[in-house]
C-alpha cells in the first residue's frame, strides 16, 4: 500500500520544491499517494489556481490543516512559517500513527531557552520539543529512524554542518569564520521590497549581520558532535562561531567558505581525509579530490553536498567550501530524505535526477 | 533486457541534457542502459572530467564514435554539430538493428535543394534522407514509430510548428508573423564572444534578420500539412511565413509570439477549440484556456509544450503563444519522447519531474 | 540664476531615475537647483533614508507637496501614480511661472473619452486638459517650448511611436504588430508577488494581452500623424494596430519588434530612407544601417533610442526594430529633454554617459 | 589647452569603461582631448566597428601605438594584457612630458623576485619599475602627484586595502580572511568556456584557492603601511593575510568581507571611528554608520568605494565590509581619479552621476 502523505503549506516555494520532488518520485514509483494539500488562505482552491505549473497533475483541492482526516495519513510534511507550526502540529501529533517532517525551525532547537532567545518567545509546546529529533540526515539517522517528529535542519544550517562536524574536534572552534552566501528562493515568496526583482537583479549584499537563527543550529551541533566524541568541557560550553550570510543574484544555491585554524598536527590532507571518511557510504554528500572546487549550478535542482578541502595561504589554516541547493539539500530534499529513512526506505529513493545544467 | 543506448557528442549543451534525462530515467526504471558516449576532442577521458556534475554516474569513458560496437547497441542519439552528422550516420546507418535519432539539422529538409540552399552545401548522403523520418512527435508518430532514422526537430522549430499546424488551414499563412526568443543555451557551447556572460547578461537582441535556417523547416511542415489536408496549391507553393528569432538574459527556454489574419469564419474561441481538439490525448502539449498565458519558468525542465490562443486588438487576427525549454521539448526531451515512440513505450516513459520552479 | 527643479515622487523607478540625470547635470554645470522632493508616505525623511544612493548628495528632505512653496519652483516634475496626479497639477497649474513636466499618464490622452474608456474612469479636470502638451520630444518639439504643461510619454508608447511615425503613411496600419520587451523596472517598485526576483528571474511571459493602455497613445499618435500629413480619412479613424507586452529577466530596457506590410511602391531601403530622414538632426534618435540591429544593453543609462529597418522573408514586408532605455528615454531621461526644450536650452544638455556596459 | 589623452587597448572591458568615464568628462568640461585609440589586432578600424555604444561619438581611427605621436600625447593610460606592458611603457616613457596611468599589473610590485614569483617570469624593465608609483589614491595622494609612471591597482587589490590598511595596527594580521566576490567583468572579455553565458548565469564558484595575485600587492600595501606607522618587524616581515575570490553571477562589482581578531584594546566602534578618520576628506570613500552595509548595486557605475564595520559574535573579532565597481574604482574610474591628482585638478573632477539603480 502506497505511503499517504500530507504537506502543510504547499504553496511557498519550500512545500513547492517538495511537492515537485514527490511528484517525481510518484511518476517512478507507485509507493506515494498525495491525500492533502493544506493552505490557510486559499483552501477550496486548486493548488494549480496559485501555481500553475501543477496543472493536470492530480493533485487534491487545498484545503484547511483542521479538515484533513490525520488518521488517514502516514506522513505530513509541515512546510508553515515559523512560530505557527507548533500548535498544529501539537494537534497532529495526537494521531499516533502519524511521521512528521517539519521544515519550519518551531523544533529544532532542542534547549527551550535558546529557542526563546533566538525567536523572541517562549516555545508555545515544551513539552513535545523533546520528542522531535534534528533531521540533519547523514549525523542522526539512527535517531531520524525511530522519531515520529523530525525536525529538518535550516538549509545555512545544513549546509555549515556537513562542511564542520567532521572536523568539529580538530580545529580551533574559536577562529572558524563562515561567509556564506544564499539564492533568493532561500527568503520565501514573501512580499518584500528588497526582494523585488529590480532590488537583487545585479546586486549583492550582506544581511543579517547582528547574527543570523541558524547560528543556534550549529552550535548545537557543534556542542552534540563534541559530546559524541567526549570532547565537550566539562561546563558544556563551546566556542561561539561566526556565520555572516549575504544574498545571490541567483534563485537557488547556498556556498559556504569557512576558514579555521587547525589544532595543532592536524593537516589540510589530513582534514580532507577525515571528511572524505566521514561520508563514506553516503549518496548525497561528496568530497571533492583535491584542487577541486564546488559550484552551484552542479548541484543546482539536487539533493547533493559537495565539499572541498582547500590550502591556506597561512601555514596552520583550513579554507573549506560546502555548497547545496537551499530549496532541496536545504530544505524540501532532505525532508524527503528523512522520510525515505523513517519508511526504512533507500535513501535515495525518489531522487534522480542531476543538476540542472545549464 | 534494457535498451542499449548511446550519445554521440555527449558534452555539449545538448548530448548533456539528453544524459541528464536518461540517468533519471535509468534512476527509475531498468529499461535503459548507457553503453557508449563519444567526443572526438575527449576520447579516453572520463566525462565527468569536462562535466562534474556526471560525477559519480557510472558511466562509460569517452570513446571515438568509430570505436564503438554499433552492432551491441540499440539506440544512437546523435548530438553532433550540423554537417558533420551525415557521414557518420551513413555508417551507423548499416548495423540494420540500429535506431538512430538525430539532433542536428542534417537530416532534418527532406527536399535536398532545399537543404543545399539554407546550409549552404550539397546534402554528402542523398540516398540515405528519404529514409529519414521528421521527427516532431505530435505530428508524425505513426511513421517516426516504424523509423531507423529519425531527424529531432530544431527547437525553434518544434515551438513554431506546434502553435501553427493545427490553425495552418484557418489563418492566412502570409500574414503570419512569428517573434520568437530563446535563451543563451539555444547557440550551444560555442566560444563566441557575444555569448559571453558579460555580453548576454541584461542584454536582449535579435539576431538572424536575414533569415534562420529553422524557417526551413517550418515551411517543410506547412506544406505537408497542407498536403495532408487537401488543401495545398497545385504548384504546391505555400506561402513564406515571417520568423524573427531574439536572444534572451536566461539559460533556457523558448517563446514564440505568432500574429495572424484569419481567414473569413474564423475565431479566436473556434481556433482555441481547434487547437485544443488537435492535442487531446497528448501528454506533452497543454492548450492553455482563454485569459491564461504561458511563462517560460513554467515549463523549464519539462518536455512541456505550452500553447495560447489570445484575441488581437484588431477584429479578424489571432495571437498565439507557444513556450517550450529549447533543451528538452526542443532538443533533449524530444529526441527521448521518440525513443519512446520508437521502442513502443509510453510517449512520457522516464519523464517525470515538474518544471523547476523558482 | 540656476533653474529651480522640484521631484513630485521623488523615491520611485523614475523620479529616482530622474533625480539621477539632474545630479549628474548638476555636478557638470551649474544651471540647476533641485529645491524640493516630496513624497506623501515619507515626507519628513531624507531620501537617503529610502535610497542610499542619494546619501551625501546634499539632497533637500522629502516634504509634502502641499508644503512646498511652489512660486519659488521653476520645474516641477511629477512622478506620481496615475490617477493621482489630475488634481495635484490643477493646483501648482495656478502658479504661472511653473513650468510642469509629468510622467504619469493622467494627461497624455487628449481625447478625454479615450481617457475614460482606457483608464476607468472620469477625467477630474478635464478643462486642464486641453492645456497640455504630449512630450514626445522629437515629433512635438515647437509646442513642448511653448507649453507649460508637458505630457510625458509612456515607454512603451515612446518606442513604439519613434518606429512608427515616420513610416505611418507608408504601410498597411492594419498589418502591423509590434511584440514589445520590456525590463522590469518597467513595473515600478511595486509590491506584487509576481514581481518577486524569484518569480521573474530566468523568466520570460507575455502580459496584457487584453490591451496595454500604451496602446492609446500610439493611436493617438497616429492620428495626429496623418492628419499632419493630410492622409486622415474624413471619418478620423485610424485602423486599430497590435501591441503585445512582454516582461524580460532584466532591470531596463524596452525592445519593441514591428512588423508590417508595406503600401504598394515602398521598400525597405526606401523606409529606412525615409526614417533617417526623419531623424537627422536628432541627437537621440539614430536610425542603423542595413545589417545592423540594436541590442538592449547598447542603450542602458542612455536616452538614446536605436532604430533598424530589416527585410521580412514575405515580399512587401518590413520588419523594424526599436530599443530604449524605458527608466532613461522612456520616463526620466526624456523628461529632462523636455525641460530642456522647455527652458530653451541645447536638447542634450546635462546628458554626457554613454551606455553602462557591460 | 585641453589634456591630450591616449589609450593602449581601448577595446576591453577596462579600456572601454574608461573611455565611457572620459567622454562623460568631454561632454561636460573642455579639458579633455582624445588623440589615440591604440588595438593591436583592429589598428585601421573604428573602435565602433567593435564596440558600436561608441559610435557617433567622434573618436580617433584605432590605430598601432607605434604609430602613435607620443611627443603630443600629455596622458597615456595603458590598458594592455600582463606582461605585455613593460616593454610598450619602457618606449612611451623616453617622451618626458608624457604621465602614464598603466592599468596593467605589471609595475604594481615593487619588489622585482616578488614580481617573478607571481607572474612567473623575470621582470623585464627592472630600471624602470623603480620610477613607478603604486596609485591606490587615497593612500598615495602625495606620490602619484609627482610622478610620470602610476601603476594602477588591482581591483580585488584595491577593495582589500582600502578596508585593510586603517586598521592595519589594530588587528592581528596573521587572523585576517577576506572572502570576496566579483562580477564576471573582472576576467577581461577573454573567451573561455567558463564565462559563457549559460556557465556563469545560476552560478556561484570560488576560484584561485591556491593563491590569487592581487594577495601579493595586499600585503605589499600592509608592509609599506606598517612601516608608515613605524610598526614593521625588524626584519621586514608581514603576517601572511587569506584571501579567497569568488565569481559572481552579475556583471560588475566586488565585495570583500572581511573577519579579523582585534588587537587587546581594540573594539568595533573604535575601529570604525579609526576608519572615519582615516577616510575623512576623501571623496570616494564612504565610512557607513553602524546597522548599515553595502550592497554593490549602490555602487554600481560610481568611482565610489563603501565600507561597514560590523560586529563579530566572538568577543574580539570584527568583520568588516568593502564594496566598489570593479571597472570603475577597481581600474578605469581609479585610473581617472590619478590622472586628476596628476594634472593636479580636483579628484572628483569628470565623475558625476551616481549608482545606476536599478
């Protein structure tokens, strides 16, 4: 029997870019059945009414979250803006036989405190935080496996995470800058003038400078992976790292060039190697050899991570470079990556094609 | 057992795509297997070692064309560049188990003086054209399916063609106007300076005011609609239609704006019915309904054609929209839809993903 | 004593624009004094607030219209929404040393049932009306000088007149169409999800296929044409002509591509005969040679407007080619020519900069 | 009498930008003559022949510039390929009257074996190199006045130190990492497959990780800048400095973000106050005020260069920001501003307009 799934919020450009990936996987295989599209302010619609390129795709009317028989679903996707997930999904989460996959950042931080302080209130349902498990695929598969609630990385933060856990204990964390830079698609279709075309058309430009959400994620990750390898002080704390994003002239990418200094014996070959193990067996994140360099068109419509480890100009330091596409590995991928892993499913099921090139 | 399939000319803009679209259909179904790809220039390299995005693909090393085992192989797409693909094919053509489809022009003007005049050349294998078959897949299915040789239409041409033939007895045809654009990919990987980024971008031009050679084979396909309707002149004289071709500020995708008298009796309403009559049952071409208008994001990535049939200001014409990606419906797409069409497989076979939107 | 320069709407595409040209004009000669800038939501701000580009350029604050002490303005320039602009300019209209230049559209229609059927409703002061002037510079110059209140001319309506007077005799008007491209500065800073960069970027569609409202001003543009030329029918109808927008992933820039029967006798060489001739003399205006097509980036940053006069594949036929810089000649740069005409000063004045390129 | 004004290599992006600066100039002051257009492929033709945004703009015939009168030449601005200079300005510098602006990098080093490390090749004029005067102008105002050979600087060069150099005591230079981004301008008009059109568009990709050249004339402004401040080791050696360019998708502009620990004392706001200061008085150079960063659309077109200095989320760390036009502040625009302090005019004289937005 085909698995039933759900997306809430199917018309932004994240339950978009799903929808478009389950739509791909559902003409391969027959093991998706699409019962609900959800949308607050155009239910009774058509989803091709608002975005026309799913015309004549089957899909079923939009409808409100309230309306769907949760029991007759296996999967929601929960693709809500942030701060309004929680209680809906503090409803769904009654429906024992329900998985869900939220891309919204409502459960990724896992200490309440910080989620308070980085999203200016209080987590709205603290007593089922502790059950979500962070959806960073290729570090928590075990978990993601056995969760009912997965809470899908930040695309920043996938896209840092991939490039610095693997050598989160060899570097000084204290020195890693991250300069990364984003397509606008990573900002949502929302109505903003300085998302106009003519506003980032030939434009380039930082944001966020006073410190973006995604910095929680990675230092949480950070404090975890250290934990792992029992390398945590015994306070808990950890470094605080720099995260500057800017914004692309481009619809979707995200580049990542970190630069750290190395702890002491550690080398950039040596570095490379340690990440080049780490994602042994991993279908969607490469290392590159060296000399080579990501860039994102090739990863452009993937569910792919390409790493490279790079020389320094000054002996001791590390520049590593990790690009994915913000709207898959980012976003609408990876949540369907982590479907695949609580189905007990091949990870890269559903997932075919390259990038788009050109 | 899958079908064996080979490119010829895997590495320009072209042969890529075509890969791309065979890898997701191989990711999908076991009905396909890769067994050469050839490049004159690269032959012996890896193709990932000129296009990283095959990386990882598992893919056959580049060969010489005249190093493959034809008589091992089922299918042959040839993607190499206009003139040089007659001589080579004369040779495929031997190995009788051989399907060939074409994406250049060679094989394209069934009329050899027709072909001596827009190429500027005598045709180097005049016996082997009758053989070939055109192949626009809506129009001519029942022959291309019983082809060796089918000759992939130009994307302009596909985009024309597919708005015009069905009014083709309805409107004037010497009023027919088409202003089409298309994006940088439709000129290939050419090392021209005008397709240099700097050059295109926030650029828009037309080019080929003199006359382009897909004008060749639109009026081609008018007379033998004409013929087919029993309404061509006894000279067999069909009247010139305009085409003026623009280069556009994106990767891909066409757009043809056709302008038209009618002929007396005719409307815009009846020759949106007629339209939409000629492509019922075509999973690929989508007449859109009065007020709708197609954009080219929307059927980027896809084989999709798009159609409009939209009123003019002044009583009598007709304007119609068609919208194609110049790389899948107007190259790569087409030339797998007809392999489909030949092998008798479902026309969509191995297509699935939407168009990649944003 | 330097003229004194007012910007009604001063932080939109074309009174930004517009404030562009007079500060550069202002930093060559000292003939100008920008005294006012207003703006109705953000009167008390600087305008650098708004756009920081215009931080340090010693700018007055933004104020309200009502404010300004407009016996002490010699140039007002009104960028206001359409439909807003009547009843402001009936009130500076009382100040009889104002000279007004506006770019909305609210006076370009002298026909005031025209207005009404195109813009949707009743003209507001229609006695005010019959005093202004359309500000097509190069066909209207000797009444611009005398006028006191200048039309400003659509973008669309600017090119595709300066295509089309000089030939308006010579052709079937019924027969022509005009597939026109415009940037999407084009549509203003208006807040529209359509709007969005990741809607239009790597896009390319059609719009208003209904009727663009530009379409007025070319037929009344027309109508004066031939009526100059003695050649109106006694009824004053002029055939209807076809005009279809479409919008291109670019900042500015408007293509207009003209296609058209010719009257018996007249050619192509003969047409662009007569187009050079109608523009000798003209420093904007230059009419290309046979062989040569204008591209969109050869006139960004300018208020130039190229022509080309091409041969059609159909006997009889033209096909023209016009392309502006739609914020520069097709809003702010011609409305600075026009107060040159006005203030009797060279045409050129205060322009210098060629093309922006790349 | 006007300056008599020569350029080597007026068909490139630099050279073109600069003749698009000084005909600007011409249109508005009397003080500019342009006598030679020097192309060693094209001498004969018009420059307009190549690059028809130049037509109608009464320049001189492109001519060798063997043959070009150098005796009534006042000013050559060189703009001819790497390596390719020394020898053409070893011969132009025998006519004593003649000042040269030489965009080229190949007088920018100083120290001849560094020059022979970067480039690879012996330095072929070493006599000369050393009446040569590095013309970053804010910094070397005093010098370039007086001297007849300006070596012109790099735009990466140019971005990096104009951040770099205030605050050059107060960080610790050995944690300095600049991640910077550049439109696809700055790679000339070279025709290489990775800047076509469809391989730049959609794109994002760092290159020369193994060490970009501009690095070598970075830290050769940090030695001559300690050694002002009296604060160079004694052995002459500088802290290496990371530097890691990318490509961006659009046509011109750099941005260099910049992350650095603080020397013990230092603070952000200090810093900033220290870059106001030491920028206090130029014309060119704005310091933003705290919250606000650049964007390289508001520097689009301009000679301007802006700078942010941010704060880090680690204590101690600062991150600032530098954005310029590449072919403006980054070559020709640079170019001009040091032909105005040679001619000892006023630097701004013949910039005017500003940002061209959108």
């Amino acid at each position: 029997m085909p698995c039933r799934v759900a997306i809430l919020g199917a018309s932004g450009y994240t339950g978009s870019e799903l929808l478009r990936c389950l739509l791909l996987r559902r003409s391969v295989a027959d093991d998706i059945e699409i019962v609900a599209l959800t949308s607050s302010r155009r239910a009774g619609c058509q989803l091709s009414e608002v975005l026309p390129q799913f015309s004549g795709a089957g899909l079923p009317a939009l409808s409100l979250w309230e309306d769907v028989d949760w029991g007759a679903v296996d999967v929601a996707f929960c693709a809500l803006p942030h701060g309004t997930t929680q209680e809906v999904i503090a409803k769904l989460w009654r429906h024992e036989g329900l998985k869900i996959v939220d891309l919204s950042a409502d459960f990724r931080l896992h200490d309440l405190a910080m989620y308070e302080r980085w999203y200016g209130k209080a987590h709205a349902t603290p007593a089922l935080q502790p059950h979500a498990c962070y959806g960073l695929s290729e570090w928590n598969k075990d978990r993601i496996a056995k969760s009912r609630l997965i809470a899908n990385p930040g695309c920043y933060a996938t896209a840092c995470q991939l490039s610095l856990l693997p050598v989160a204990d060899r570097v000084e964390l204290g020195t890693v800058f991250m300069s990364a830079a984003s397509g606008v698609s990573g900002a949502g279709r929302s109505l903003r003038e300085d998302l106009l075309y003519c506003e980032m058309n030939e434009n380039f430009r930082p944001y966020a400078t006073g410190g973006h959400r995604h910095i929680a994620e990675i230092e949480q990750g950070l404090r975890w992976r250290l934990k792992e390898l029992d390398k945590l002080e015994a306070d808990g704390k950890v470094s605080s790292v720099s995260f500057v994003p800017h914004l692309l002239p481009l619809d979707r990418g995200i580049m990542v060039t970190l630069s750290a200094k190395m702890l002491g014996g550690e080398s950039v070959d040596g570095l490379r190697r340690v990440m080049t193990e780490a994602y042994r067996g991993s279908v969607f994140v490469e290392v590159l050899g060296e000399g080579e360099v990501p860039s994102l068109k090739r990863v452009r419509g993937t569910n792919n991570c390409l790493l490279a480890v790079c020389e320094d100009r000054r002996d001791g330091w590390v520049v590593i470079f990790s690009a994915i596409d913000n709207l898959m590995k980012g976003a609408g991928g990876q949540a369907l990556q982590n479907m695949n892993i609580v189905l007990g499913m091949e990870e890269e099921t559903g997932f075919g094609g390259g990038a788009l090139l050109p």
